[in-house]
C-alpha cells in the first residue's frame, strides 16, 4: 500500500472551535455518520469529546454504540436510524438520543422502553418536505399527542423536535422552516416541552442565524469540507483536515505513475479534470487505473517523491469540494468514498 489519509486532529479541532463561535449560543452536535466522513470514527470522536464537544450525531444504532465507546459516559449520541427491535434495544442500553420520525416505531420504542423499565430520550422528526423518514405535517398532531401520552406514563422524554432541510435554495429552506414552526407550536399545544430544537447543517448554520435554534448539526464544515456552490473554506474560517498522497512509484519520460487509483474510492471520473499537488506544484491527473494514476511529469521527479489527491492545497491540489465539483457531486462523497483499506494517519494530536 502506497496511498494513506492523514488526518490533522488539529485542524478538526480549530474546526470545532470556529465552527462553534459562529453558531452559539447553539450547541454544536459533531456528525460523525459514515465513519466521520472517512477520517476514522474513533480518533475523531475522542479528539472532539476532548475539544468539549458533547453531542454527537450517529446516523445509525451501531453507530451511535461505537461513539458511546470511545466518547464516555457523558456524551449525548444521537442516532436517527433504527431498523429493528434490537435496535431499539441496543440505543436504550447505550442511553442514545432517538430521532423517531413514525408514529409504529414511536410505539415500539415506548414498549421497549416499558420492558426494560427506563425512559427512552426521543426527539420528534417533523416531515418538512425531504421526504426522508419523519412525519407528515397532516399527522404531525395525532403524533405529538400520542408522544404527550407516552410522555405521562414516563416511558419516553421528548428531548427534541427536528427536521432536516436540503439547504440547496433559501426559499425551499423557508418554506421548510414555516413548516418546523408550526410542527412546534403544535408540539407545545399538546403539552411538549422539547428543550432541543434542530434544524440545520452546515451550511444553513453558517448562513442562516435564524435555523440555528438550540442545537446544530454539523459535519461537513467541521472536516474542513466547504458545500458545493458555496463560499472558499478560507473565507468560513476552515481549514481541510484530510490529506491524501500516495508514493510515485514510477517515473517515466514526461509522466509519473503514481500508486492509487479507481479502486482505493478515487472516482474515475476525475481523470483528465483534476489537478493533484506535487513538489513541483499543481500537476494534471492524466488517467486513473485501478490501483494507480498517471500524473503530468516535473523537473527532477523521482520515485522518493509525493502526490496529493487532495488537502488544504500546499502543494497545488484541490480541495475535496473543488473536486467534487468537477464530477457533479458533493466534497463529503470524496473523503467517504476513500477505501476503508488505506490507512488513516493521525497528526496533531
Ligand atoms: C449528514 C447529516 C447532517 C450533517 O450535514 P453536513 O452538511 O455534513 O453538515 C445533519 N443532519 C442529518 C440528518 C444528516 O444526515
């Protein structure tokens, strides 16, 4: 293996710290769903835990499980995905927060919940047209009303209310924060007191003060991630936490083979678009095979040298999100996309 990811837990960490000043009094929740976003779950959740990050958000049960274990007792894990009773199950004995979007796995919940004689932390998605699990603004009274039921019989806390939003258009956005607005004057006229209201990600809670509420949940920006179409990670005050190089293995009249490829995540696609950094600065990515690339030759290139896909732009590469651009998708969908199989370096610890 040629290629590896360093990941600066420094950097995540003035990350978490700008990241933090931008959105408070909102409380951050550190989203760490696809093994944080390929930097490696467990170094990046101890590093945030140790930065004071208390909340995290988990994605899934199993998730949310292996956060518990490397955050301690006194981090709040919240996990939106649970398929099955065991699930269920599995989030109460590891004390999750639960996102519980249908009112079926609400009642399971409460019966799990019952069984084991504990009081399950829950917080109520309201539908606010994604269309992704969570209730429909019609069905949203009969639910919180239920909730309010289950509430009494002190087998569920209503933590929280939330939703998630596309963050693609602001009128969509507001469209969906009318909607949050009403799911909660309707929460609290069935006698809820959810003390976290969330709404937004990245970029809305940057951009947008009024999504924040009490709670943001954010992933990208704290890898250093910019969104598509957005503002420069330099003018957010970010900087990239991951940086992927691998070794020239080869050195050929005007070319340099270079040891990863399409089948270590580096989308095929970029071939011919992209440009990596080299000790000679920014250098064309020619063609990408499965397990190596062709990069554009410098002066004096030898096989002791190195090759940056992509990181905070030294050496002439591009950022994740400015990759991502070239191929039609999203900075987060390069760094998860990295094969689990090379390695993950740790600085700045
Ligand atoms: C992934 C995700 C986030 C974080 O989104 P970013 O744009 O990476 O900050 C927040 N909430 C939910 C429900 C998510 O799935």
């Amino acid at each position: 293996m040629t290629a590896r990811l360093h990941v600066d837990l420094a950097a995540l960490a003035a990350n978490i710290t700008r990241v933090r000043a931008t959105v408070g009094p909102a409380e951050l929740m550190l989203v760490v769903k696809d093994d944080a976003y390929g930097h490696g779950l467990e170094p990046v959740v101890r590093r945030a835990a140790a930065s004071g990050v208390r909340w995290f958000g988990a994605f899934d049960v199993r998730t949310g499980t292996a956060v518990r274990a490397a955050a301690g007792d006194d981090a709040r894990i919240f996990a939106w995905i649970a398929a099955s009773r065991a699930d269920l199950d599995a989030a109460l004995a590891g004390r999750l927060d639960l996102g519980v979007g249908d009112a079926e796995l609400l009642e399971e919940l409460a019966d799990a919940a019952r069984e084991r004689g504990v009081t399950a932390l829950v917080h109520l998605k309201i539908d606010t047209g994604l269309h992704r699990n969570g209730v429909r603004p019609e069905n949203w009274p009969t639910f919180v009303g239920r909730a309010a039921e289950l509430e009494a019989e002190g087998v569920i806390e209503v933590v929280g209310v939330w939703s998630h939003i596309a963050e693609a258009s602001d009128a969509e956005d507001d469209q969906a924060r009318v909607l949050f607005e009403t799911a909660l004057g309707q929460a609290s006229a069935a006698g809820l007191r959810p003390v976290l209201r969330h709404l937004a990600a990245s970029a809305a809670s940057f951009a947008r003060p009024e999504f924040r509420y009490d709670l943001v949940r954010v992933g990208a920006f704290c890898y250093g991630i910019r969104s598509a179409g957005g503002p420069p990670a330099e003018e957010l005050g970010l900087v990239p936490v991951a940086r992927l190089e691998a070794d020239v293995v080869q050195v050929t009249r005007d070319e340099v083979r270079v040891g990863l490829g399409a089948l270590d995540g580096l989308p095929s696609s970029l071939q011919g678009r992209a440009f990596v950094g080299t000790p000679a600065g920014a250098r064309s990515l020619r063609s990408i095979g499965d397990r190596e690339s062709v990069v554009a030759g410098w002066p004096g290139a030898t096989a002791t040298d190195i090759v940056t896909f992509f990181g905070p732009g030294r050496r002439g590469e591009q950022a994740t999100t400015d990759l991502a651009e070239l191929i039609g998708t999203i900075g987060e969908e390069i760094a998860v996309r990295i094969s689990p199989l090379v390695p993950r370096h740790y600085d700045g610890d």
